[in-house]
C-alpha cells in the first residue's frame, strides 16, 4: 500500500441515471473530504485512478457524489466496492486534541502506571462519540471512548496513548477472541 495516501470511503453503489455514486464515508470530516472541486483517487492504493468530485450533497450523512468521467449509470455500477482514497498531504491541519484515525490505529495503549492495555487495531463512530478498537491480551478486542475523561494523554510522535479507565471497564467490554 501507498502510506501516502489514506482511504476516506468506499462507493457504495450507483445512485440514480447520471453517474452519481452513493458513498460509504471512512472519514471522521466527510465535508471536507468530499467537496465540489477535491481530487479523490479511485481504486486500489497501488493503482488509483485521480478523478475529481464535479458534484456533491449528503443523504443521511452519506456523500452523493459525481466523479470526473463517470457519466452513465453504468459507468457508476463498475465503480460499486471501490475505495476511494486523499493524498495524506491534502488532508491539513486540525484543531487541537483532534486526531486523524490513521495516527491512532498502531498507538500503544497504557494506564497511568505504565501498564500495557494493548495496541490500536481501529477507530469507529463518529467525531463526537469516536472510540478505540483496542486489541488487549487477555481481554480480547476492547472499546474505550475516545473522551477525554477516559484517554488522558494521547502522544502521536511517540505512538502511545495513557489512559485512565473506570474499574471493570475492560472486562466488561472485551470481545473474546485470539489475539
């Protein structure tokens, strides 16, 4: 994979007769990711074809998007399952104490005393009730809300995220499975 580029969505399927697509977002800001004018690569990460959004308006939170040379119904059909991905480079700056999923996803997790919790495997929900998938040796896959009462310190540069949990939260939440 390209480490250059990050996957914001995957088309869903073709929506109405002028080539319009229905888009299944992987973006935690799906505006700005997909904007009248914004270069979206189409297609595997090792071969992506650049196409630029000439339309778009959100359904139920879902982008409805007209891409470059798609003109037809068919044209959108082809592109049903495929993911669309930014430059890493065009996705800017954000505001303090927000974060992109990808700089989470491989994040150490630990409590306050330096005991290892697990690793980041995924981020889910949206930008006000985000949450960690957090792979935990003896827990299984563990949430834990991505607030701030919970996550205290979240370090990127040096890939570790120190929480302070309430009692029983991993075990009450850990899914079961072999790590």
């Amino acid at each position: 994979m390209n480490d250059d580029l990050l996957l914001v969505g995957r088309v869903a399927r073709a929506h109405g007769n002028r080539g319009q697509v229905i888009v299944n977002p992987e973006s935690d800001f799906p505006e700005s990711r997909f904007k009248t004018g914004n270069v979206l690569l189409v297609g595997s990460a090792a071969a992506p074809e650049p196409r630029e959004i000439r339309e778009v308006r959100f359904h139920q939170g879902r982008p409805i998007v007209l891409l470059s040379g798609v003109e037809s119904m068919n044209d959108a059909d082809a592109l049903a399952g495929a993911e669309l991905w930014m430059k890493a480079a065009a996705l800017g700056p954000l505001p303090r104490d927000t974060f992109y999923r990808h700089d989470l996803t491989g994040c150490e997790v630990e409590d306050a005393e330096g005991r290892r919790i697990g690793r980041v495997t995924g981020v889910e929900g949206t930008l006000d009730r985000s949450y960690l998938l957090v792979a935990s040796p003896g827990n299984g896959e563990v949430m834990i809300p991505l607030v701030g009462d919970f996550c205290r310190r979240v370090d990127i540069a040096a890939r570790r995220i120190v929480v302070e949990l309430p009692e029983g939260l991993l075990e009450l939440n850990g899914r079961e499975k072999e790590l």
